[in-house]
C-alpha cells in the first residue's frame, strides 16, 4: 500500500502515513478496482471450483454405475457426456461472466482515456485558434486615428 499523499510504501494494517500522516484509506485507492478484482477472484474461484468438483462427481458417477448399478457401458458413456455437458455449460457461463466484468473495466479505462486525450485536443484547438489572430496592437490603433487629425493641421 502506497500514502496518496506523499507516495511513501505504507504498511498494510496502518491507516496513517508514516512519513506525513494523511489517512491511508482502502477507498481512495479504487476502490471500485478492488471490488472488481475481488469479484473475479472469486469467479475464477467458483469455475475451478465447479471443474474439479464436476470431475470428482462424474467421476464418483461412473464408478457407481459401473459397480453398484451395473450399466451398460454405452448408458454409462450418454450419461458421463451429458453430466459433462452440463458442466462446460455451468463453466462457460462463469467464464462469460469473467469475461464481460474484465471488458466492462477494460471499457472504463478506454473511455476514461478517451476523455483525457479528447480534453487535451480541445485545449490544444482552443490555443491554436487564438493564436493566429493576432489582437490589434493599441499603438497601430491610435496613430489611424491620430493620422488624419496631423494632416489636418498641417494643411491648415
Ligand atoms: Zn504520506
């Protein structure tokens, strides 16, 4: 963990910085980040969870129908494909989920750059539309208008 302030490495189970002592709270370090990153943790959890899990009771599945209930060996194959299917079914939808959460962050960040390079364009047309005219210089202005008045007074 790093002080937003000051930048200095501040322990984990500190809330104050050593170094200058602002707060070091868990919210001002994205918190919406950690949320994110928490729930595909726990995604990622749940698919290998489901995988072995699947495995270990297809696999429990087979050897009770083989031993216990005596299937053919052709039922045993439709039923271990279909526990299987559904398996890869319940897998691809947690990966589907993992999948759409990454890219909605990824769209975030993308539209948070966007703006940022967007805002700078702006300030970059901004500064080069008022540079190439010039403001009229105030010494131009009064000689035109002092000009005629000297002429004036020189025919006079
Ligand atoms: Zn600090």
């Amino acid at each position: 963990m790093y002080c937003s302030s000051c930048g200095s490495a501040v322990a984990q189970n500190l809330n104050y910085c050593n170094r200058c002592g602002a707060k070091v709270s868990d919210a001002k370090i994205g918190g919406v980040n950690k949320t994110a990153m928490s729930f595909h943790i726990s995604l990622i959890n749940a698919i290998a969870a489901v995988f072995i899990v699947g495995l270990g009771a297809i696999a429990v599945l087979i050897g009770v129908m083989k031993q216990v209930v005596g299937f053919d060996t052709s039922i045993i194959l439709a039923i271990t494909l279909i526990s299987f299917a559904m398996m890869l079914t319940v897998e691809s939808v947690l990966i589907r989920l993992l999948l759409k959460g990454k890219k909605g962050t990824e769209e975030a960040d993308d539209l948070a750059k966007r703006q940022n390079e967007q805002t700078t364009r702006e300030l970059e047309e901004a500064q080069a539309r008022v540079l190439p005219e010039p403001m009229p210089s105030v010494t131009e202005h009064t000689t035109r208008t002092l000009e005629p008045v000297y002429s004036e007074r020189k025919s006079e």
